[in-house]
C-alpha cells in the first residue's frame, strides 16, 4: 500500500481543540452500563469535518475500505491490563470495543476466569482464543504491548476527558490522582488510566478506558505514524486497520452490554447481558462471524491424562465456529479412541463434522438421554497427543 508523510500540524491543532466537545463517558451513562452496551458516537464525524478543507491524507490512503479486519489490542501485562477489539468492515461501524479486564468468560482448556486471569494462564493466544470462542469472531491480529510500550508510542502529552475523577489508593493515601474533565496528560499517565483499575468501581474503569481510546483514535487523526508506533514490529495491516477506524465518519467506541457479578474475587467481575449480548456481536461484529448459521455446543472431555490435549482440540474447533462450554476430565484417562458423542439424532451432522475436522475420532450417537445443553461430546484419547490436533 501506497505510503506518503503529510503534514499533519493544522490537524493537530484542531484536534486537541475539538477534544474538548467530543462525545465524553459521563457519569449518567454508568446506569446503562450496567444495563448492557455503552457507546460514544459523533466524534469521528466531527473531526472529518475538520480536516474536510485539506488534501487528501495519507489517513484516507491507508483506509480498508470495505475490507472485513479485526484486531486484538492488548496492554500491559496479566492483572494490569487492558483489552480491546478493533474492527472494520462492509457491516457495522468501525468500531474499538472495550473487553472488560474483569468479564467473566469460558477460557478454553481452564474453566470459567476473567480474561486478565486468561493473560496470565498462557498469555496473549489463549486471550484471544477466549474471545473467539465467547463471541464466536474472527481474531485477524493479535497486538500485545508490554508495559511501556503503550506510552512509548505517543511523542508528546494528550489531551482526555475524564467523566469521573481518578485515583489509586495505596493503603489509604492517594498516590495517583486525575479530576474528572478534561486535562492534558503525559503518555506514561495514559497509560496507566488504561490498564490500571483505581479506586473506583469496573464500571468507572470502562468508562475510563473509552476516554482513554477516544484519545488515542484523535492523536491517529492527527498522526497516523501513531498506529504504526502502537502496533509495532505487528505490520502494516494491523496499522492500517487502526488509521482506518480513527478516520472512519461514522466510528464508535463502545464497551459490550455488561452487569455485575460476583465470583468471589476481591473485586466484582462482570457477566455479558445474555438477552442482549447476540444482537451486539451480530450488529457489530457480523462481518467477523466465524458461522454466521448458528454455533454448535460443545463440551471436551479429557480421556487420556494428558496435558494440553484439550487446548490442541479447542483450538481448532473453536476456530471452525464451535463454541466449547465445558472442559473437564473425563471418567476415566484410558481412552485410546477419541470419542465423538452426537448429542441427539439432530446432532449426528454435527459430530460427523467433528470427526472430519480433528482426522480421527469413532462416532457415537446418544439417543436415550440426550445433553439438554451441548449438541455433541469429545472425549480424548491417546490418539490425541499433547499439542497436536
């Protein structure tokens, strides 16, 4: 794709003295938070309007039109970490949404964790295996910056508007603190209003979080030798697709519809609004839909005793559209066939799928008392080693 440094300065001006008006996570939107998806429209708009008396930029010529992209943006490192989807394509709006460090979801081969416990498990693969398997989307990159690096890529301070104020409370004295509205920041404090949770509640931290990528998507506006410095040594695609979204007219940042749940951690976890949550992934993400039909479930079941079986079969059937809702040992590790359980004569088409995707398998039909709740089993045996699928 062509490449051409343009003089951004003007928009650079304009910009930082638009940010003041943009479209900010204010404090009466926490109720719809809680109540499901919230999102920030009208920025993107206003800042096309203001570059729309200059040259033709290197924004506009970097665009995927049309294209169907995904990125998997994450910051940071384990428990201090943030996490975002970045997506354009022919349907939906370009969009950065926000995935909760704290959202509850099924992390394959593991059980049900946040996904900033995923991170820590088996690092950024197995996150964004996770969101594939949650959402059922398309992962076309996966971008991880370590701490630091996140920070590193922005050359001076950026402006942001806060609807709450921040702070971090250590052991009851403040250490770190920000008001709410708008200020100028150094990147390094960016950075940690991204990935680190304050004293406040996981509503306050989205919120902050889409504050913190508006601002990011107005410095790409304005520079989108920005997208290449936050993407790194990642490519030009995984760029491209973020100069895409900051420039596109019509661009949203957005979190999914979430509420509270308690899990027993020491902060409240958060569970997707299951009556909303499908009509989000398909508005928003229907371009990236791995099987647009409809998702079998499945559960895996581990036969054979042997470490990372599990993962290696998740991996490629959740990358095929199945959704896996459980993983578990099985009754016994002295299996030397894998089974393949149809759950229903219903689901026979589905377990012979099974069995042609892994190469191997014997075919089960259960029809006495079918599982209300996966439409076909696997249980692993020692055809399946470690690692291989």
């Amino acid at each position: 794709m062509r490449r051409r440094r343009v003089a951004w300065l003007v928009v650079a001006v304009l910009v930082v003295a638009g940010i003041a008006t943009a479209a900010a996570f204010r404090p009466e939107v926490r109720s719809v938070l809680r109540d499901g998806a919230e999102t920030v429209t009208g920025w993107g708009t206003r800042l096309r309007d203001l570059a729309a008396t200059l040259p033709q930029a290197e924004a506009e010529e970097r665009a995927l039109t049309g294209e169907s992209a995904s990125m998997l943006l994450i910051v940071g490192e384990a428990e201090a970490a943030a996490f975002a989807l970045v997506s354009s394509g022919p349907s939906g709006p370009p969009a950065v949404t926000v995935l909760p460090q704290d959202l509850l979801v099924s992390v394959p081969g593991f059980g049900e964790y946040r996904f900033g416990e995923a991170m820590a498990f088996d690092g950024a693969e197995l996150v964004a295996l996770a969101v594939m398997n949650e959402f059922g989307v398309r992962i076309d990159h996966t971008v991880v910056l370590a701490p630091g690096s996140f920070a590193a890529a922005f050359p001076s301070p950026i402006s942001i508007d806060l609807a709450v104020p921040f702070f971090v409370d250590d052991g009851g004295a403040v250490v770190r603190q920000l008001p709410a509205g708008e200020s100028v920041v150094d990147p390094v404090l960016l950075e940690e209003l991204l990935v680190t949770a304050g004293a406040g509640d996981a509503f306050e931290w989205i919120q902050r979080q889409g504050a913190v990528w508006r601002s990011v998507l107005a410095e790409v506006v304005a520079q989108p030798a920005v997208a290449d410095a936050i993407v790194g040594t990642s490519g030009t695609a995984a760029a491209d697709l973020l100069v895409t979204v900051a420039g596109a007219e019509d661009a949203v940042v957005a979190t999914l519809p979430v509420e509270g749940a308690d899990d027993g951690g020491a902060r409240s976890a958060l569970v997707t609004v299951r009556d909303r949550i499908d009509g989000f992934v398909a508005e928003r993400f229907g371009h990236l839909l791995l099987r647009p039909e409809g998702r079998p479930q499945i559960e895996i079941l581990n036969g054979n005793g042997r470490i990372g079986s599990t993962r290696a079969v998740a991996d490629i059937l959740i990358r095929h559209g199945f959704r896996l809702v459980r993983t578990d040992n099985a009754d016994s590790f002295d299996y030397t066939d894998t089974l393949v359980i149809a759950q229903g004569e219903g689901a026979e088409a589905t377990a012979r799928e099974i069995v042609e995707l892994l190469g191997h398998g014997l075919l089960f039909l259960e029809v006495r008392a079918p599982s209300a709740i996966v439409d076909a089993s696997i249980i692993l045996g020692t055809d399946v080693p470690t690692g291989e699928g």
